[in-house]
C-alpha cells in the first residue's frame, strides 16, 4: 500500500490512529500503545518491531513472560491446544519417548506405565497384560501361569499339572495317585476306584486293564485277576471266574479263553480244558461237554474237535465210532461221510473195495443187474456203442457182427446182405443178384442185358457183343443164333440179320454180307443162296440174282444212255459265252482227234461162276 501505510500495520494512514510507526521493540516484546509490551505467559514474540504475541503451537508451552519463543514439551508430556502455559503429564497407561509432542502413546500389551512416562513398564513374570493402553499388569488366574516378562496373555498348565494360587511364574505335577486332568487345572484329584496313577504329572488315571482290578481311591498300582478267574473290562473293581467251557490258566487274564477244539469244561472257575475221548468230539469252542461221533464219522485219536467224515469209498453206520469201514466190491460211496455205501446201478461195476466211483461199463460191454463186480461182453451179433449201459443192442439188417464185446455192427460189404436182426455174419449175394453199396439189406436182381456170374458180387456185368439178355436176375446171357447178331454190349435182344446179308454161326457182333453170284432174300438168314445157272451177281450182299437176257438189256441201256450224256455234254462245250472277249476251244491238231470211250466201270467182265 506504500505512502498510505507507512508504519505497515496493514490500516491506512486515514484510518490508522498510530499512522507513524513508533521505535521498535526487541522480540519478546510487542508495541502497545506505543509501548513495548511483554510477551504473557503461554506466548512469545520472536522477531523485532512486531505490534502482536503469539499462542505458542501445540506441543509447546511457556510459563515465562516476554519469552520470544516456546519450551518443546519434554518426554513423558506433551500439550494439545495452543498458547500452553505447562506441559501436561502422559497420563497411566500411556507414555511419550519424544520432545514436542501433543499426544501420549498408549503402551503395548504385556505393558503398562505410570503418570509422565517416556516408555512402557514390562509386566513382571506372574503377570500378564492382554490389552493395550493400561496402568497396571494382572496376576495369572490359578490354574495358569506367566513364565517370563512382557506378556500379554497367561499360559494354561499343562495336562498333568496344576496350580492353586494366582500370579504364578509355573505350575505343579500331579502327584503318584493323583492326576490334573486337561489345561489349566487349578487343582489335582484322587484316581478314582478301578484307576490308578503310578507316576507324577499325568493328566488322567489309567484304567484298570482287562485282567486286573483295582478296589479304592488313590491307587498307585493295579491287581491282577487270579488263575480261574478273569476280568475283561478295563477300569474294573473285581473280577469274576471263567464259566464252564473256558479256562483262565494265568493270573491277569483278561477274556475267559473257551476250550478249543477237542476239549471241553463241565465246570467253572477252572485253569485248564479235557481232552474228548476216542469216537468222541468236542467241536469248540467253549464246549462244556463232548459229543459221539455221528454215524458217517469217526475219532480215532482223542482230543478230536470234529470227527473225520468216512472217505469216499468208505462208511460208518453207527455212532461213536474210532474206524470206517471200507465199501465192498459191488458197491461203493461217492461221498464223505455216509452211514452205508451204494449198490452199483445197472451199466456199473466195481471190482474192489473202498471204490468211490462206481465205474461204468466200458462200450461193448453192459450189465443189467445191481451191485455187480463186473460187466458182460456183448453177444455175437449185438452190439453195446455207449459206456454205462445197461443192455446190449441187436445189429439192424444190413449190419451183423462176428464178435463179442464189440461197441458196434459192421456194415454188410458190397455183394453181402443182412435181411434179418441179430446177425452174426452177412449173406452172400447169389448168382444173378448183386449189391454194390454196404450195408444193405437185400441184393439187387441183374438187368436186363446184364449178368452175374457168381456169388457175393459187388457190380453186375454187361453182356458181351454177341451175347445178350431179356430177362433181368440172370447169371449168364444167351449167345445169338445163326441168322443173329449183337453188335453192342448190354443188349436185351439179338438183331436180325438183314436181307442181303447172314449169319451161319452163334454169338457173332456182325452179320455177313452174301457173296457175288449169291443172294439172301430174306432177314434172319442162317446161310446164302447161289444164283440159279445163267444168272449172275456181280454185287455182294444182294437180295436176288440177275438174270441172263436182262443181263444184255441192262448193258445195251447203260451204254446208249452213255451215248446221249456225252453228246450233250458236246454240245454244250460248243456254245459261245456272253463276254467281252470270246475264248476259242482249243481244237486238237490234225489227226489227233480225240477218242470217245465209255465211262470208266461201265464196262466189267463178267465174274467166273462160283460153280
């Protein structure tokens, strides 16, 4: 503001009642009035010239006047509001370590303080701080202890210890007899009755063990149970005897032992078991009696808890039995432990004693009766194909069997039969019958154009050319008659001979053909004719003979009709063909004209007379 303000009290001159500055006061003063004044207590002034005091700030104070400055508050104090004429003390519980300070800390758990504290004090061992900010420590509760300096929180004795009295740095064992039982015990109690405590410092008493008992209060020790008796609960003030079918054989003995297996006990209170007697049991356990063997079982030893089942092959039948007895041949026993064995069933056998299986008997042989030491062979011409059987079975026609004890038929060979059951041995085909498959029950007849010559054939055979056969069955065929013949095989029937051609012997394939200037007129000839004198045959196999005039008309006939084919044909050579360019036949030169002569065969001599 410049010349407006010259004593820069920040007012104008024309409002300011002190325009001009007066002389300057030394800091811890202040101009008033015009007066140097100096500064109150809980202020101060710090620089020359200044016209106001000031509050001294927070943290400090001032109990002087004309200060020109404030007093840091000292550790263990401290001031929370301006223009403090005294520190204030950090009150219990809290503390400050530091100068100028407006506020006091609160201590740590395990901690407490006084008035005016610059630290935290460590609570003493005994004692225990859980929270923060407090002005004392607490004692340990009984049943608890604190062990060491600082700590915020007390320890549970332990399990097996105990303590009766607050503000404690340990805790005490349980005494022999005594125990302290779970965490923080502030006492320690007695072992009750079936308990006891035989050492310090446990935190419960030990039952009594199954065996032992223990009668009072405070016991250090257990007792055991006597021989004969036992006790098998645990914590137990008695014990009691062992009933008939057990034994207690040692002091201690917890659980009543049952008598085992081939001993029994008819009374109580007892250490030991008897042994059962021969052809006896006791099955066990805790038997207080023995038992016979039943029948199918036996003992032959004592102090047998179950008797033996009889073996397969064996029985018992009756009861207290020290042996089995073996099945005779004829029966026997597939089971253990029967009271008798079994009769063998039809088709078995046994032949020996103490035979379990029955045994069936073997194919080709059967047994049709009970209890049978061994099996019979099947007869001749009967069979037995199955084990186990109880009769033997006849051979079928077309089967038979020459053996015994056979386990089946045989099939008829081919040229056999069987017609008849219970065959022995087969039936040879007879002649003119035969059988080409096996086991067959009749033969077959021949067929027609074939035959069999003799017994037991397999096949029939065909008749041979020459031969033949109408009739089916037949052991031969029958050869052809002169004027016959049979050109194939197998033939039901002879041919005859055709006109023209004979046969003057028996079983011929061919018939002959009649020769020149012979003649056969008829069929099924057995020889040929000869021409008549003055005829002729110039061909073979011909049915009649030519006479002589019609001899000359025939060769007259054939030559002129010679005559006329080659003028014909003469003729016809001598025609010019329709084409382009005409071929001359080539004549023959002159005087060698060309001869004219009958068709070659036209012309034969006459053949000599067979006469």
């Amino acid at each position: 503001m410049g010349e407006r303000d010259p004593d820069h009290d920040g007012i104008i001159s024309i409002f300011d009642s002190t325009p001009l500055p007066a002389d300057s006061c030394p800091p811890g003063q202040y101009l008033w009035d015009l007066h140097c004044v100096d500064a109150s207590p809980g202020h101060y002034v710090p620089y020359y010239g200044m016209t106001e005091e000031f509050p001294c700030p927070e943290g400090t104070y001032n109990p002087d006047t004309g200060r020109n400055s404030c007093y840091d508050t000292t550790p263990g104090h401290y001031t929370n509001s301006t223009g403090s004429i005294t520190q204030t003390d950090c009150p219990p519980g809290t503390y400050q370590p530091d100068y100028g300070q407006t506020s006091c800390l609160d201590v740590d758990r395990g901690h407490y303080s006084n008035a005016g504290s610059s630290s935290g004090i460590p609570c003493a061992p005994g004692t225990h701080q859980p929270d923060t900010g407090q002005p004392s420590c607490l004692d340990a509760d009984p049943g608890h202890y604190v062990s060491e300096t600082g700590q915020f929180d007390q320890t549970q004795c332990s399990p097996g210890t105990y303590q009766p009295v607050p503000g404690q740095t340990s805790c005490f064992s349980a005494s022999e007899g005594h125990y302290a039982p779970g965490f923080g015990s502030a006492g320690q109690f007695a072992c009750e009755s079936g308990t006891y405590s035989p050492s310090t410092g446990l935190d419960s008493c030990h039952p009594a063990d199954p065996g032992y008992y223990v009668t009072g209060s405070g016991a250090i020790e257990q007792v055991a149970c006597p021989t004969g008796s036992h006790q098998p609960t645990p914590a137990s003030i008695g014990c009691s005897l062992v009933n008939p079918g057990y034994y207690a054989p040692a002091p201690g003995t917890a659980f009543e032992i049952p008598c085992p297996a081939g001993t029994y006990q008819p009374d109580s209170g007892t250490d030991h078991c008897i042994d059962a007697d021969i052809g006896h049991h006791a099955s066990g356990p805790g038997n207080f009696n023995q038992s016979p063997c039943d029948p199918g079982t036996y003992a032959s030893e004592g102090g047998t808890g179950d008797c033996l089942a009889a073996d397969p092959g064996y029985n018992v039948p009756d009861s207290g039995a020290s042996s089995q007895t073996a099945c005779e041949a004829g029966g026997h026993q597939p089971d253990s432990g029967a009271p008798t064995c079994l009769d063998n069933e039809i088709g078995h056998y046994t032949d020996q004693t103490g035979t379990a299986e029955q045994i069936p008997c073997s194919p080709g042989t059967y047994q049709s009766s009970i209890g049978q030491t061994a099996c019979i062979e099947a007869d001749f011409g009967f069979h037995v194909p199955y084990s186990g059987s109880a009769g033997q079975i006849p051979c079928s026609p077309g089967t038979y069997q020459s053996s015994t004890g056979q386990v089946s038929c045989t099939d008829a060979e081919s040229g056999y039969f069987v017609s008849e059951h219970e065959a022995s041995v087969p039936s040879a085909c007879e002649r003119g019958t035969y059988q080409l498959e096996g086991g067959q029950t009749e033969c077959v007849d021949a067929d027609p154009g074939y035959y069999v010559p003799s017994m037991g054939s397999p096949f029939q055979t065909p008749c041979e050319r020459g031969t033949y056969q109408t009739s089916g069955g037949q052991h031969e065929c029958i050869e052809t008659e002169p004027g016959y013949y049979v050109s194939t095989s197998a033939a039901l029937s002879p041919t005859a001979c055709s006109p023209g051609t004979y046969q003057d012997s028996t079983a011929m394939m061919s018939c002959k053909e009649a020769d020149v200037d012979h003649y056969v007129a008829e069929s099924a000839a057995a020889g040929q004719s000869k021409c008549a004198d003055g005829d002729s045959q110039p061909e073979r196999g011909q049915t009649s003979c030519i006479e002589a005039d019609n001899m000359m008309l025939i060769m007259g006939g054939a030559a002129a009709l010679a005559v006329i084919a080659l003028t014909v044909m003469y003729k016809n050579s001598q025609k010019q063909k329709p084409a382009p360019k005409q071929r001359r036949k080539k004549r023959p030169p002159e005087g060698k004209q060309r001869r004219r002569r009958p068709p070659k065969g036209k012309r034969r001599k006459r053949p000599p007379s067979s006469d």
